[in-house]
C-alpha cells in the first residue's frame, strides 16, 4: 500500500509534458511513460498520415493510368468508343505500331474531318479507305467489311464511310492512322489529332 503522494504540474512552454513532483519514489516512472506515451502517439500520427498520403498518390496514379488508357470517344469516328492504343514499353524504348485502335460500340465508321478519298483497298480480310483532310492530313480507316465510297469521292465530315468489321470475339475494332506533310506523327501526335478532330 501506498502511503506517499504526487502533483502533476503542467510546463509553461508545452502542455503536454507534464512536471511531476512526487513524495514517493514508487511514481518516478510516471514522467518517463508519460514522455514516451507521447512520443508513440506522434509516431503513430505519423505514420497514418504517411500512409493515407501514399494511398492518395496511388490512387492518383492508377485513376490516370486508367483514363490515359481509357479514351472515351463520343462523335467521330465513331458514336461510342474507347482508344486502345497499340503501345508498348520495352524497356526504355517504346513501341509504337503506327496506328490507333478504337474499340467501338456499333459498326458504323463517320470521317474524322472533309476530304478527298485516295484510295480504296482491300489486305488481310479487311478493307481500308484512305482520306485526304482539308488541313492535308492524310486519315486511314482500316478494319472494314464495307467501304461506302470510292476513290475521287469528295466527303463531309460526319459522312458515314463504312462499317467495321466483326472479329472472332464479336468486337467491333477500328484502326486509324495519320500522315501529313510527308512525314508520319508520334504516337502523341495521333492522339492530339483524333481528339481535336472527333467532337
């Protein structure tokens, strides 16, 4: 039993470190626990917010990923579609196939922009039609059981040029490509180009 006393005072600089006067060499060990009570308190604060802020940061980064990924199309070339770009990173190179695909939710095609048709013609079971825009962008949309124009037409933009044809996996996919200027465009480029082209 206990016969002896203590007073908790408080610092001036910090109320959470508190003086302890003791008449009882039994309660010496309260400031040094109550000192590390503390301290652990902070560390777990810390922590948490360590974390909950990594969390963030990842969650940041797969949300970008996923709509970098993920380009939703609403227009042309198509009425509903998502971008499933044909790019690939080995290493610290990075691959790019030449075209876009374009996972599209009907079959019908409609031109990016106006222009003259170039040509027409048919490759590895699909059809493709070539067309030169007004700003001389060269568009080719490829993956297509039907082509609805000829080469010399002269079509608007929104004209519906053909219909995609339907894979093993009854997906309708268009490929597009991009030429100008005697030069072909980055992958980057592709996208700046379809994105300012398909509203």
């Amino acid at each position: 039993m206990f016969t002896g006393f203590f007073v908790l005072q408080y610092c001036a600089k910090c109320s959470i470190k508190p003086k302890v006067i003791v008449r009882n060499s039994c309660f010496r060990v309260i400031q040094k626990k109550t000192r590390e009570f503390w301290v652990n308190e902070m560390k777990m604060k810390i922590r948490r917010y360590f974390l909950a802020l990594v969390y963030v940061l990842v969650l940041s980064a797969a949300n970008a990923q996923k709509s970098n990924n993920n380009i939703l199309i609403r227009h042309f070339p198509v009425r509903q579609g998502i971008v499933q770009p044909f790019k690939q990173d080995v290493g610290a190179i990075s691959d790019f196939s030449g075209f876009i695909t374009i996972l599209s939710r009907k079959a019908e095609v409609f031109a990016l922009d106006s222009g003259k048709v170039l040509k027409t013609f048919f490759e590895n079971h699909a059809k493709y039609i070539i067309v030169k825009g007004k700003d001389d962008t060269v568009i080719t949309y490829g993956n297509l059981r039907n082509v609805f124009f000829s080469e010399g037409d002269r079509i608007k933009k929104g004209d519906k040029i053909g219909l995609i044809k339907l894979d093993s996996q009854r997906k309708y996919i268009l490929e597009l490509s991009f030429y100008g200027n005697s030069e072909s465009f980055s992958y980057q480029k592709y996208l700046d180009i379809l994105l300012s082209k398909s509203d």
